[in-house]
C-alpha cells in the first residue's frame, strides 16, 4: 500500500512548494498567461509528481501554485531549467511584490 497521500507518513525526502502570486494591477491576464505557458513543462518534469495553479476566487489579481516533488535534486533541476528561469524572470515584472516560495514537507 502507498503512502503517498497520507500526510505524516510520506517519505521525508518529498517536498512541496507553495508560491503566492499577487499582480500588478493591469497585469492580471499577463500573470495568469506566464503560469499557465510553465505548467506543461513542469509537468512534463520526472520528478514533477503534482504541479496545480489557483486563481483567487475573492481577488481575480492573486494567484498561487502549488507543486509536489520526488525530492530536492527534483526540485534543484527544475529551478534551473530554461522554463523556470524564464517564468521567474517575466513574472517579477508582473507581481507588485518580492516573490517568496516556500519549499516544505509534511509535518511528521
């Protein structure tokens, strides 16, 4: 039986991250755009076990992404992947904040 799912129980070596995205104002579709075009080949990764984009349904500008990965060295090659340093890149110019991404895992 997996354990994936089962929080507390998941290997230690699995990581989540969560990114909020707030737009500049008039940049809302320009943002929804730019994590949109990066979901595919996210996705596409090997060690992209999940990758799921929300758009607040109380403030159509914030946006968030979550993102399950095998482990670090997962993560690792995807930050320095052409898609991911592109996406990082255009949407600093988009969010009228610093970007912060929390890289977690389960509480055990």
């Amino acid at each position: 039986m997996s354990s994936v799912g089962k929080i507390g129980t998941l290997p230690a070596m699995e990581l989540f991250l969560f990114a909020r995205f707030h737009a500049r104002a008039g940049s809302d579709q320009a943002l929804r755009e730019a994590i949109k075009t990066v979901e595919g080949p996210t996705r596409r990764e090997p060690g992209c076990i999940s990758y799921q984009a929300f758009q607040s349904v109380r403030e159509p500008g914030e946006f968030y992404v979550h993102s399950h990965w095998r482990d670090r060295t997962a993560f690792e090659l995807h930050a320095s992947l052409p898609h991911t340093v592109q996406f990082l890149a255009a949407v600093e110019s988009l969010i009228d904040h610093p970007l912060r991404v929390s890289l977690t895992e389960p509480l055990g």
